[in-house]
C-alpha cells in the first residue's frame, strides 16, 4: 500500500491483513493528526505501530532518515545519525543500518561488500555482521562472495 500518508489508514490496512511483516519506508513522512511538534509525533508513530504489531502479531520494520553523513571523517553511521534520533532510538526495540563504504571510499573498499550494524538489540546482540552487495540491482547477499558470482553470471 504506497500510497497510504497517515497513522489512522496505516493501522488500520495493518488490522485488516494481518501481514507477518508491515514496513514503513519513511516514519518521517507519516502523517499524525492532532500532533504538533514533530518528537512528539515519532513518538506516537512508534508507539502505535509497536502496538499494532503485538495485537495483530505481526513484525514491524519502520524505516527512518539518517543525518547527513557524507562530509564527517568517518561515515559510519551512529544512533544519533537518525533524524529525530533520540525518540526513534528511545522507542526501538532494534536499530539497525546498512553501511556501503564503497559509496565513501571506491579506492580502499571492495565494491560488493556492506556492513549490517546492529547498535541496539533488546532480544539479541549487537554488532557489525559483512554481507554481499550488488548495487546496480540493490540487492543483498550472504556474502561479498554471492554478490560477486551473482554478478558475473548475470
């Protein structure tokens, strides 16, 4: 459902289907109505997808925009890269990022290799895991290796 922009239509297509799994491309752009200032609406998005999630037992994976990250020395992205940060890191069971350092450096780093960081995991560990990347098809692998055979084979 692309074209779904507010909290109220979201839950309830989410109520209606039950999926294993929503996402929400962009938490930034969800519109919540009677909310003013914008932590406060991350906070009642968060809060109410948690929600949605435990009672339709479903999983749910929100999406949100990162800081500008280009110019820093070091790229890797931190908890406090997410806009509106604080609330999104506050409210999260998990945080995640996929980082390409390629994309930052196409000299020192193999084009097929990405890093999946786990920064916080409430049921699980934390931690940098390497995973393959091809990225004319935005597509994942297990490992560099995949990505790279995938890729000559294509």
């Amino acid at each position: 459902f692309d074209k779904i922009k507010d909290l109220p239509t979201s839950v309830r297509k989410i109520k209606k289907h039950k999926p294993d799994v929503f996402v929400d491309d962009y938490i930034q752009e969800v519109i919540v109505p009677g909310e003013s200032e914008r932590r406060f609406q991350i906070e009642q998005i968060m809060r109410t997808y948690k929600w949605v999630a435990k009672e339709t037992n479903s999983s749910g994976l929100l999406l949100s925009q990162l800081k500008r990250i280009e110019d820093r020395i070091n790229p890797t992205p931190t908890m406090g890269d997410y806009s509106e940060g604080a609330t999104i890191e506050h409210a999260s069971e998990s945080c995640c990022f996929i980082y390409y350092p390629y994309y930052f450096d196409s000299v020192g780093n193999d084009e097929f290799t990405s890093n999946f960081i786990v920064k916080k995991a409430r049921y699980g560990r934390i931690g940098k895991y390497t995973i393959g990347f091809l990225g004319e098809k935005c597509k994942f692998f297990n490992t560099p290796t995949e990505a790279q055979k995938y890729k000559a084979a294509v």
